[in-house]
RNA sequence: GUGGGCGUGGUGUAGCAGGUUAACACGUCAGGUUGUGGCCCUGAAGAUCGAGGGUUCGAAUCCCUCCGCUCACCCCA
C-alpha cells in the first residue's frame, strides 16, 4: 500500500499508548512550577521573526539556519518559535508586567519547532517546559531555577545528573575576556574550518564549546570566562557557587561541576550559565534541561532593563531519559478500560442504557456501550479487549422485572455477579463498594 | 550540510549464493446451535516485498538512482 501521507520528518505523534507517560510529566512539570509559586503563561506558537532574530541572537545557529519562517497572507514576516524565552519575555512586556511586584515567576509548557536533522533526542518539532523569573538580580534566583529544574526532574523519577554550571560574565567582564580570547585565538585562526571561522567572527566566545577534534588542545589552552570575572559579575559567581553547592546537597544523587567551557547556543545569556544532563551521557544532545541568567533580554527587545533568569526543558529528552530506568521498562502502555461497559440487547434496552449512561457520566463514570454492530459475542469479546472494568447486559426480559446480573471486575480472573435493579443510582452503588477505589 | 545502518500485510519478523500460488507470530474480522467474554478450535480478509529504472528466460532476492526511516557529527531541549 502506497501510504500517502505521513507525519513531517522530526514530528511524532502522540499515540493513546503515550497518554499516561505525557499527562504524567507535564502534570509532573505543573505541580513542581506551582510548588514553587510559579504561574503558567501560553504563548503564540509563532511570532514576528524579528523577535526572534533580536532576542535569540543573529549570529545562532538557530536563527541562522533552523528557524521555520514564513510570509502570511498579510505578507508578515513570522516564525514558529524555536524556544521559549523570547515569547515569554515579549508577551511580559506587552503586558506591562513588569509594573508587578518583583520578582515575577512563569512557566509555560508547549511546542517548539527548529529545522534540524532530527535524530535520538532531537526533532524538528519538540515540546518544553520552562520557567522564568523576572526582576531579581540575586545569585538566589539562579539558584532557585536550578532547583525548581532539579525538584521537577526529581519528582519525576529521574536519578543522577548532573548540573554543569559557568559564567559567562557580563559587561566589562566579558569584554575583557573577549579580548583576551580573540588575542589567544587568532594565531590558530588560518587552521580553523569554515565553519569555525564564522563562529570566530561572528561569536568568538562559542568556539570554547566546539567539539571539532582538531580544535581541543587548542581550547584547552584558551583563556576561560571565569578567570576574568570582576566586581559584580565576580560577587554573582562567588556567592551563586555558595548557595549552589547547599542548595544541591538537599537532592540525593545530585550533584554539580563547573565546566569552564561551558557557552549556551543563544546570545542571550548574561554571567550564570547551565545544563543538567545524566551521569551516563557525554554528549551535549543528552542535556535535558538547560539555561541560565538574562539580564540584558527584556532591554534588547524593547522592554525597561529587567533581570532574569530560566531554563527550558525538553519533554521528549525526560521521556528517554525515564524510559531507561528499569521501573518504566514495564508496563507503561496498560490503557485503562471503561468503568463500566453496558451490552444492551433490544431496542427498549439500547433507550434504557443511552439514559443510564448519561446519569452515570454526570458522576464522572467512564461508560462504553455495546458496539451495536457486533453481536452478543463479538460485543462481549470487545469488552475483554478493550479492559472493560464492569459489565451490565439486560434486555426486554431483564427490563419487565427491573433487575438483571452485573459483572463486576469483569477484567479480572475474580469475576463477582451480582444482581442489580437497572437503574444508575443502584448500579453507581455496586460500582463505587469497598472492593472499588473511586 | 556530512557520514553509517535499514525499508517485506496493522505490528514484529522469516525468506535474499535469483526459479512455480511470499512464510510465521501477534493483531483484526466471522463462526464454534437459540441472549454472555477472556483460554481453545475453525475459517477469512490483508503485502504486486519503499519508488523508478537496469541485468536476466526469470528478481523481494543482483546493480543504479531517488525517496523515506534511523543513528552519529555540527548545534540544540
């Protein structure tokens, strides 16, 4: 069979089999943000291009070349958001929020979309869950974010990462060490691939994070962001290390490391910097939340000068991650049946159950009728294939008395008949005894 | 953008030193006497073997091209 059309490459779809997984983590995500006083906002899964362009930085290579942009019928220039934090930030403006008390703490949870090769990790269209907090300039709100990631990955079930933390500096201190690295750099400039040269260029800084063989010994000796951190940028740093290292000592199997070579892909980042990947991985693919601080984003996309700081987090990178552990290798894809399944067998029946099933759904019972173009059997067989967890039959003979027989766990191996008036109060009754958990 | 692996019914696979009706498991559907499931039994539907071209008397099996999936690199969640 020719299959015409299938899901674009990168995308997937979320199948029933993957409900319980993904109502899991992203209630996981909400309590956890909630927890800690954090509220959601959605944002437009496209925006101007331009807010991208400014916010995320012209010279990424997310803006460069994997952002799905596209003219509407309007002729505007518009994007699908390749993350988070620019929207947020937008919409914080627009909505004057930054007139409300300091600090101000979101969280949104959705899709994102960049044009890459996908592969184990990475598709074209993923979904997040991140968190931002505005107003606060203190290393404590750093270290609040990175809690707040910790606790959600925790509480989700996840054991041993990591928290890789740098600084980038910000200001005179990075400018200085811009120099000094561009100084240290140029010498091997001639060597570098093209690649790396336009990285050189345009953002020397993210050369320190390249992976390219040729160019490891090389970073080994460069000058590192840290060393050239002064006043401000240095107190954050210092104090930011502080409260880290006992904030992180609250999680068993945690536990953090400065990576000194540590640069995020987007321009935004201003001084704290950081990544949690799992002890196992190596590489950077296998981080599953990262971010860091901002001070400079809210200002450059046209907002009053707002400090902040975030993370983003991909949902389908926690998935894996979960699905490694030896506890969801199981049974992750039991559906659960209908509470109740009614096979009705004349036309007085099928009326009967129609109103009994709207009753009992009123109590929040989960109610299945009959497939009526099956017979009894194939009805009764589709019941067991389908789990159903309880099973009334009646027809005309049944209706004149009002009573007929129940199954009750009609799923298990411990089948209980009992005989119940047909009528929903009576039958909640039989469904909700002691041997049912509502 | 670069490189590796793979592509057979709904799903997972077998067949592949070329040879008549492409096999198996699971799933689906229908039956196994009148209105009662799960096990079991019987039967049925369902793939022109990713697409196109080539070699050959003959190709799912060999060759080429393309497409798709997947993994890795760059980079990112």
């Amino acid at each position: 069979m020719n299959m015409k059309f299938k899901a674009p490459r990168g995308t997937n779809d979320h199948l029933p089999v993957d409900e319980h997984i993904w109502n899991f983590v992203e209630k996981t995500a909400r309590k956890t943000a909630h927890t800690f006083g954090f509220h959601q906002i959605d944002t437009p899964m496209f925006e101007q291009t331009e807010l991208f362009r400014r916010g995320v930085g012209e010279g990424t290579d997310v803006v460069q070349k994997e952002m799905y942009n596209f003219k509407d019928l309007g002729n505007n220039e518009l994007t699908l958001r390749p993350e988070g934090t620019a929207s947020v930030c937008r919409a914080f403006i627009e909505h004057g929020m930054h007139n409300e008390a300091y600090p101000v703490r979101l969280f949104y949870l959705g899709p994102m979309f960049r044009h890459e090769r996908p592969q184990s990790g990475r598709l074209r269209q993923h979904h997040q869950f991140g968190v931002e907090i505005f107003g606060d300039p203190s290393p404590e709100a750093d270290v609040e974010i990175i809690n707040l990631g910790l606790s959600y990955l925790s509480n989700l079930g996840l054991r041993e990462l990591t928290v890789k933390v740098n600084s980038i500096g910000s200001g005179r201190s990075r400018e200085k060490f811009q120099e000094a690295l561009v100084q240290y750099l140029i010498p091997f400039v001639s060597k570098f691939s093209n690649e790396e040269q336009k990285k050189f260029k345009i953002n020397p800084i993210r050369i320190l994070d390249s992976k390219e063989k040729n160019l490891q010994d090389i970073i080994k000796g460069a000058p590192k962001p840290i060393d050239f951190l002064e006043d401000e940028s240095k107190e954050h740093w210092d104090s930011f290390l502080n409260i880290l290292s006992s904030t992180i000592k609250l999680f068993d199997g945690f536990n953090y490391e400065i990576d000194p070579n540590l640069v995020r892909g987007l321009d935004y980042y201003t001084n704290t910097v950081f990544e949690i990947q799992p002890f196992d991985s190596r590489s950077a693919q296998s981080s599953v939340l990262s971010g860091g601080r901002y001070d400079n984003l809210v200002e450059s996309i046209g907002g009053p000068k707002t400090p902040a700081a975030g993370f983003g987090s991909g949902l389908e990178r926690a998935i894996l991650n979960l699905m490694k552990q030896p506890e969801y290798q199981a049974d992750t894809h039991n559906l659960n049946g209908p509470k109740l399944m009614i096979v009705p067998l004349s036309e007085k029946a099928k009326l009967k159950a129609a109103e009994l099933a709207k009753e009992m759904r009123r109590n929040n019972i989960s109610i299945v009728i009959g497939p009526q173009s099956k017979s009894i059997k194939g009805q009764l067989r589709y019941a067991n294939a389908i789990s159903a967890q309880n099973l009334l039959i009646f027809g005309d003979k049944e209706l004149e008395i009002n009573k007929t027989l129940i199954k009750l766990k009609f799923n298990s191996n411990s089948v209980n008949e009992q005989s119940v008036a047909i009528d929903s109060k009576k039958i909640l009754d039989k469904l909700t005894p002691e041997n049912e958990v509502r």
